[in-house]
C-alpha cells in the first residue's frame, strides 16, 4: 500500500484560509480529479468531510471515501466508512485491495499521518497565493522528514505541481 498525500496550498504552506475557504483553480481541480479517478479512494478528516460532502465527491469522480473521526458514527452512507485512527484507515484501503491510497487534509489528519512517518510520497499543487493565516500544511511540531525529488509539472499558468518521494 502506497500512501500519497496529496494537497493544494498557497506558496507559504496554507491550505485554506482561517475561515476554510480555499480559491483553488480548476486547473488544479482538474490535476486533483486526475489523480483520485487513479488511486480510486481518499482519506480524510471529519471536517474535510463535511466541507467536500455536498458537491465536491462528484466533481473528482466519486472515490470510495475513508473519513477520520473520533466519534461514534452510525450512519450508513454509501461508498463512505468513518474509522478512528490512520492505521485502521490503511487496513481498510488495503482490504478493499487498492494499491495507493490519498490522504487529502485537513491539517489535523495530515499530521496524524506525518507523526507517525505514513507518507511514502507527498504532491502539492501550488497555487499562486500567500496567505498571511490560515489552516497550514503541517501543524507546528518537531517533525521533520527527508525528500527526493521525483517531478515538477506546471497546471495552466499560474500553477504548478510538485512530487517527492519520502525518503525512509
Ligand atoms: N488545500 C487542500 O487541498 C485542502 C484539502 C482538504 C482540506 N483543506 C482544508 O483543511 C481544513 C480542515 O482541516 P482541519 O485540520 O480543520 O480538519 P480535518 O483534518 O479535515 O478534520 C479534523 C477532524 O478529525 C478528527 N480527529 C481529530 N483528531 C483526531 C484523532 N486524534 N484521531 C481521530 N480523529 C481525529 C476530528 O473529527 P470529529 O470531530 O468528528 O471527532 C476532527 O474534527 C479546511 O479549512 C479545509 O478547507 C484543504
């Protein structure tokens, strides 16, 4: 199982700004669908969830959706689980006999993932923003991670995608 994070920011690191808008363009929305319609599932935080929940899933290809929470959860929602911990969210991903899965934010799910070194690669498309707050990439923490460089690829004009491999 490969676990690629996967994630649009502004050039200083921000995924979204503190009120949990994002201006992403749809070049970088077309980038994105791209890659989930490959991998065919996502891992995400609850409030992610919440956020993408009413459009969002059909605009990237409708994947099989893993939702990290910490509560109980008796809803029944087709083509979407809810589970406690990324280790379960893996095993599921796995059991469903996908090869990669995505984990898409937020920002409390991203480091969740990080500090327990679960990245094997990491895509960012960089959008053409600063942000002087918001909701950043990787929460404050000693964490510290080593990467090699697989690629670079520009979206439209203003954006471009970047690849690397989490060294281990
Ligand atoms: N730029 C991008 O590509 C991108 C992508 C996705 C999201 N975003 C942005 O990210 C922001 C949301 O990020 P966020 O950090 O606020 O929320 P999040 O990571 O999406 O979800 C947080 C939720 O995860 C659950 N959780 C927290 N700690 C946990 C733990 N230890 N174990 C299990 N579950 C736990 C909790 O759910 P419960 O409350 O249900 O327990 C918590 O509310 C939004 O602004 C969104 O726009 C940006």
């Amino acid at each position: 199982m490969k676990t690629i994070l996967y994630m649009a920011t502004t050039v200083n690191g921000y995924i979204a700004r503190p009120d949990d808008s994002t201006p992403w363009s749809d070049e970088e929305w077309n980038a994105y669908a791209e890659m989930v319609k490959r991998v065919g599932n996502i891992i995400i935080g609850r409030k992610t969830y919440e956020i993408m929940k009413d459009g969002e899933f059909d605009r990237i290809g409708n994947p099989f959706v893993i939702v990290i929470t910490q509560q109980k959860e008796n809803e029944t929602i087709p083509n979407v689980v809810f589970v406690k911990t990324p280790e379960e969210a893996l095993k599921i991903a796995e059991e469903k006999e996908y090869t990669e899965t995505m984990v898409n934010g937020g920002s409390t799910i991203i480091d969740l993932f990080a500090q327990k070194k679960l990245f094997d690669e990491i895509y960012l498309d960089v959008e053409p923003f600063v942000f002087g707050n918001g909701k950043p990439l990787f929460l404050p923490s000693n964490l510290e991670l080593q990467l090699s460089l697989e690629e670079i690829k520009k979206i439209g004009n203003n954006s471009f995608q970047v690849h690397y491999k989490v060294l281990k």
